[in-house]
C-alpha cells in the first residue's frame, strides 16, 4: 500500500484537548465502541447464538411446533443412535465427504498448476474454470437433470461414442452419490483452484529457482518446495470443503431430493426431512446437533493435523 | 535433445478442462432456445437446428410469476449487500480498533457462531420468525442476511492490518471517531468492501435452503425458490426450466464476465487472510 505519512508530522498536535471529566470519557469510549459493534453483534449473535441454545431445549423435546412440546431428556439422542435412516444418511454424507473433500484438493492443486502456466489462452481458461462457481447449486442441480438424463442427455451421448452401454446417472441407486459428487465438484472446483492459484503465486520465485539451479526435476521441485508451500491453503481448503460436503443440501434438492430409494439422502437432507417435512421438530433438532458435533469434530481434527504438521493455518 | 512442441502441452490438459466447466452452461443457454421435440431427441444437439424457440421463456412467464422471483432475488440480495457493508464494517473497525468494556466477549461469541450449521438454527429462526409474524415475507429471507460473523471477521483483519498513524492523525486534528471513520479508513478499505460485497451477492442470490424453509407463498419466493418449486411439479418442461436457469444465474454470470479480473482478486482475498 503506497501511503505516505510525512504529511502529518506527530508533533503538530493541536494545542488545546479537552479536559473532561475522565468518567464520561470512559462511558462515552464504551457508548462509541457499542454504536460501532453492536448492531451487527446483535444480528449475529441473536440469529445464531441464541437459537442454537433454544435448539438444544428443542433437540429434549417432542414437538410438532403446534401442540405443547413435552420434554423427553436425551431420548431423542437415544432414538437417533438405533434410527436405520439416520445410519443410512449419516452413511451416505460420509461417501461424499470422502470423495469430495480430496478430489476438489487434489483437482483444485492440479488445475491451479496447470493455470498458473504462462501460456497464451490462459485468462480464457481461468475464466471458463470459474464460472460455474457463480451459478446457483439450485440451477447446477437442475441443468445437471438435463446433462445426465438417461433417455437423451449429453453424458450418455459421450459414453456412447466411446462405446460404452447408456447409464441410468441420478435414476440409479448405485450411481447418484458418485454422480453427486462430481457436479458438486464441478461447482466448486473454480474456488479451490482460485485459491491455490492466489497461494501459488505468494512462493518466493528464489525457493523455485534455487532448487533448479541445484538440478532439481519438475516434479521433485513440486514434491519438496511447492507442495509444503501450499500447506497452510490445503488445511483452509479441507475444513471449507468438509463443511461444504456435509451441509451440501441445494444440489440434492434439485437433482434427486434424497432418492433414488434414498440413496443420495445425506443428513442434512434428513433433518430438512424431519423438521419440514414430517414436523418432527425434536427429533430434527437433535440430529441437527449431531451434525453439529461431527463438523466441529473434523475441523478440529484437520487443524490438530494442521498444527502437528507445523502449519499455522488458524 | 527434445523437439520443442509448436505449442504448449498444458492445453492439451486445459482446453478439454476449460470445455468441460463450460459446455453445460453453453448447453444450458441454447437449450432454452429449443422446442421439446427438439430436446427430447437422442443424440442431442448442441445448437437449435430449427431457429430460435421462445416457447421456454413464454411458458415460464405465462405459468409462474417469474419476474416476481426476480424481483424478490434482486430486492434481498440488494438489502443484503448494502447492509452487510454498512454493518460489518462497522461493527470490524468497533473490533479492530475501538476499546470498549465486553469488546473481547462480543468477537469470542461471534467467532464461535461461524461452526454452528444452518440446519442446526433454522428451525429455532423459524419458530422465531412465526413469533414475529415476519414468516411468509420477504423480511424472512433477508433479515438473515443483514450481517454476518463472517463478514465481521473479514473486515476487522483488514482495518487491524491498517497503518493506524493516518487515524491518529485525523483524531488529533479534531475528527470524531465516527469521521475519521468515514473519511479516513473507509476509502482505504474498498478491497476488503469488494470482497465482501461479492461473497455477499453470491450467497445471498444463490440460497436455497432457508428460503425455501421460510417462504411458502409463491409470490414472495426468490428466483431459487421459484425455479425449485418449478422443478418439482415440471419435471419434464426442459425448455421452460433451463429458461429459467439462465433468468436465475445470467444476472451473476455476466456480472462475473465484465468484472472477472476484480472478482477473481477479491475471492483470492479472503480465503487467506481469514
């Protein structure tokens, strides 16, 4: 940042502060600092903090949000831990976030070498990369209906001009979470590689060019300075995207809403289920703790993993 | 000695990728320029073989409120942007800067909201939003929009990691604080104002979750909402709802296209500083 403080010398301080009382100084200092912080604060904390503490009296109790609530102690947790769809979605957001959260490092890392290249056409394929990041899940979701549609859509056209038989996609038990997987990653993939593009570009250029002046390969330079450069980005991307997958909720909205034979019911799927659906505001609410738990478990195992590892990413 | 290619091997990884990211949504325009029966054949085509088909547009506009949505989507996301600048930049320099009594209290609480899952708080915000009678109006879809932990955060690193002599300097010639604030810090902050208003606009025009919790009339819904709910009983007008896909993400996607150099920048901006 170009800024220049000559102009304002320390010492020419106007004569003159006003004496006041140091009391209503200090009342007026915290007054100033309130006016500033507190609406947001108030926003924030009231539409986050406050809820999930009443989520927790809900999370005890049976409700369906018109009827008195009766309270049931930790029975809804009890239930939770034998409920076969909870397993079953619990099961299901786990394959995503397994296959997910390393693919979009690993592609993400890839495409962003591969952009940093100093290559005529390269701000065209930055741009093309990027783009569907800006388009909605909800739209993603639905254009993705078209694109893997078994009857005419375009992935079949592909597979079969390189000879393999039609697939049912999204229609198939079998195949919607992996298929999933892919548009979700066709989604994000613009943000990581931006990403580590940025982290990319922020390697001192002498770490680089020293170990090729020391006859170091490409890929051993990549292996031994890139890649322990960019550690403190791939902690950031593995909690953002673990977050991503286990909250993924538009894209499965709008492409199979939980099914084929709930097969792409993940657990926030099932929560939306339970509490909007079903009324079952109790027992959603517990689950939604739940989930709740796992997150901030996860996040907190890949910064503990961070940190042992010696990078300081938060 | 290796032949040097006339060209470089990254595009043979990158113009597939490129192709790969962009065809959907080149399909995706064309196709809403396409009759069904052109649609409904296999192979399909890319491009429209028999001209221009506004059949999708008609429909959608004649059977769903569409502009409405539009409308609706334009109005929160405006709402939201617009307070999430004047609130979290706020409430960051309050942090960053201003020392008053519960300052540390506040930043703990509000740095701890960001793990909290939005599953976990909708159904409370619902109940709480019936109480206020504001459920089944636009307010429900932007209220909580209004500010943001994330944004808070994002805009007290900044201003932390501003020279803090040129305030000093305003605050001895006599400004106020609110001033020195609004003449002296807040120009020097439009990167971070830029980030923010972007991730803003991008989350809040692309929400589905919560408006779809908190709204069920069908002309308060956003674009999200609407194309949604649309999905859900067409499931078969591809026409109609790849016409309204494009309505629903060329507003961003153009927006992107004019302004990509500073919106790739700004997204690079976050991520490591937070």
């Amino acid at each position: 940042m170009a800024l220049t403080f000559a102009a304002t010398p320390r010492s020419a301080a106007p004569a003159g502060h006003r004496r006041r009382d140091p009391r209503r100084r200090a009342l007026s200092r915290h007054l100033t600092g309130w006016a500033f912080a507190g609406p947001a604060t108030l926003i924030v904390v009231g539409l986050s903090l406050f809820p999930a503490v009443w989520a927790f009296f809900i999370s005890r109790a049976k409700w369906n949000g018109i009827a008195p609530a009766t309270m049931v102690g930790w029975q809804n947790y009890e239930r939770l831990a034998q409920d076969p769809d909870m397993a079953a979605a619990a099961q299901h957001t786990l394959l995503l976030t397994a296959l997910f959260v390393p693919a979009s490092i690993v592609v993400g890392m890839l495409v962003a070498v591969a952009l940093n290249q100093k290559i005529r056409l390269i701000g065209f394929y930055r741009t093309c990369i990027f783009v569907p990041y800006v388009a909605s899940a909800a739209a993603t979701g639905i254009l993705a209906g078209f694109v893997f549609n078994p009857q005419f859509g375009a992935a079949n056209e592909i597979l079969r001009r390189v000879g393999i038989p039609a697939q049912q996609f999204l229609e198939s038990p079998n195949q919607a979470m992996y298929i999933i997987c892919v548009i979700a990653l066709w989604g994000e993939i613009g943000f990581t590689a931006v990403i580590y593009l940025a982290a990319l570009q922020d390697i001192p250029k002498e770490l680089v060019e020293a170990a090729r002046t020391d006859g170091a390969s490409p890929w051993r330079i990549f292996w031994h300075v890139t890649l322990p450069e960019l550690r403190p980005v791939t902690v950031f991307t593995a909690i953002w995207q673990t977050i991503t997958a286990l909250q993924l909720f538009d894209l499965i909205y709008t492409t199979t809403r939980g099914g084929p034979l709930n097969s792409t019911q993940t657990v926030v799927y099932y929560i939306y289920e339970l509490a909007f659906q079903t009324q079952r505001l109790g027992y959603g609410a517990a689950a939604a703790y739940l989930l709740f738990a796992v997150t901030l478990l996860l996040s907190l195992l890949v910064i503990w993993y961070g940190r042992r590892r010696g990078t300081e990413a938060f | 000695m290796r032949r040097r290619l006339p060209f470089s091997p990254w595009h043979l990884l990158l113009m597939p990728m490129a192709l790969i990211f962009v065809l959907p949504l080149i399909q995706m325009v064309l196709t809403s320029f396409m009759s069904t029966a052109e649609i409904n054949q296999f192979p399909p085509k890319l491009l429209p073989t028999t001209g221009l088909h506004l059949e999708g547009y008609k429909g959608l506009l004649t059977e769903t409120p569409v502009v409405r949505w539009l409308a609706n989507t334009v109005l929160v996301s405006a709402i939201a942007v617009a307070s999430h600048l004047v609130l979290c930049s706020l409430a960051g320099y309050g942090f960053a800067r201003l020392k008053f009594a519960g300052r540390g209290l506040a930043f703990v609480l509000i740095l701890a909201t960001v793990m909290i899952p939005i599953q976990l708080l909708m159904i409370p915000t619902y109940l709480m939003f019936a109480r206020a009678g504001i459920v089944d109006t636009l307010a429900a879809a932007f209220v909580p929009w209004l500010a943001s932990a994330f944004g808070i955060f994002l805009m007290r690193q900044f201003f932390l990691g501003l020279p803090v002599e040129l305030e000093e300097a305003a605050r001895l010639d006599g400004a106020s604080t609110l001033r020195t604030f609004i003449s002296v810090v807040l120009p020097l902050a439009r990167p971070a104002m830029a980030t923010l208003a972007v991730f803003t606009l991008l989350s809040s025009w692309n929400d589905l979750l919560w408006p779809l919790v908190a709204i069920s009339d069908d002309a308060k819904f956003t674009m999200q909402v609407g194309l949604a709910s649309f999905q859900g009983t067409r499931r078969t007008e591809w026409a109609e709802l790849m016409a309204g896909n494009v309505i629903a993400t060329m507003p961003l996607i153009i927006a992107f296209l004019i302004a990509q150099k500073k919106f790739i920048a700004t997204m690079t901006f976050t991520g490591l500083k937070g």
